[in-house]
C-alpha cells in the first residue's frame, strides 16, 4: 500500500516539475512524518481504528517520465496499533494474522497512471499474512518543493484504498466485523543524499 503511494506523489511531482532529470533518483520515506490509518466497523456499533508509523521506504523517482519511477516499502506486522493491547494481541494472534516477529506488511508498485496534475492511480503487489495480490491506490499530491528547513527535494501526498481483509487470510468473524478495510497513507519523502 505504501509503496504505491510513493509512486504516485513522485508521478504527480514530475507532473509539475520545470527541471529535467536524466533518471530516475533516489528518495527516501521520512519516518516520522508517514503513517498509514486503517479502519473497520465493530458489529455496527462504533469503527475501529488502527495504524502503522515510523515505517521506511524507498523512491525511485523519474521526474521527465513518472511511469519510470518506482516504490517499494515494508513494515513489521506486529508494529500495527489500535490502542487497546489485548486487541493488538488478538489481531497477531491465528484469528487473523498468526503474526511473528518477521512477519511483515509490503509493497511493491508496478505502475503508475498519471490521471490529473495531481492525481494518480498507482498500481503495485501488496504483501500481507503470506499473501500477494495486486492493488490500486487512489494517490494524491500535496505538495513537492523545496523542505523549508532540509533545504532539500521533498515530496509529500495522500492516498486511499479499501481493502477486503478476507483476501489476505484474515476474514475471521465477518460480516460481524466488517470484511472491508478503509486505508488512509500520508506520507513525506526526502531525496536521498
């Protein structure tokens, strides 16, 4: 999921950039201002929220042709956080995800569809409990320019996705629990030194 998300706000970057590069160039995730939120509804009575922070990845981004560009990221399962530790403990445990420590959550995009100056679908493999399938992120650019205090190429943007979480092996106790998962990824990147 990350991975996709990245593609598309170096996709949308090149979009708007005045600057040719010859090829692609390395960015990297900043970690402490990425994060992923997911969400799924409780028996009808209330939804759920859960997240992934502090992740790493990698950017390949061509600024004169964006479908050149490329991501992949990945994250330990067991870093996911809903806030209640028995439910996290119920999430790594068999019901869902029978997670341990190198279990990991990973993304690998495949291709980029520019769709608007903005805007962009990014299509990449998902990795979860075992699992690969493909998957498309709607993306969004916010901003790319100079990071006022790095004083370096940053990137930043926003992107969606709902995912079926009895896809990846993990749809114990639906429609209970809602077999649908809603996923919301910001995330900043810095060119790499």
């Amino acid at each position: 999921m990350k991975r996709t998300l990245l593609a598309a706000g170096f996709a949308f970057a090149a979009a708007s950039a005045t600057t040719a590069v010859a090829a692609p160039e390395k960015y990297m995730l900043d970690a402490s201002h990425s994060q992923i939120l997911f969400s799924y509804n409780h028996l009808g009575y209330s939804t759920t929220w859960g997240l992934f922070s502090g992740f790493e990845g990698e950017i390949m981004f061509d600024q004169e042709d964006p479908a050149n560009s490329s991501v992949a990221v990945s994250m330990p399962l067991k870093s996911m956080w809903t806030g209640w530790e028995k439910r996290d403990a119920h999430l790594m445990s068999p019901d869902f995800f029978n997670a341990n420590d190198d279990s990991v959550v990973s993304f690998t995009s495949t291709g980029i569809e520019v769709t608007g100056e903005t805007t962009a679908n990014i299509t990449g493999d998902l990795s979860i409990n075992g699992v690969t399938k493909s998957v498309v992120l709607d993306a969004q650019l916010n901003t790319a320019s100079e990071h006022p205090m790095a004083k370096k190429p940053w990137a930043g943007f926003n992107a969606t996705i709902t995912l079926l979480r009895s896809e990846f092996g993990a749809g114990n106790f639906a429609p209970f629990v809602s077999d649908e998962v809603q996923v919301q990824i910001s995330v900043e990147a810095m060119k790499a030194d």
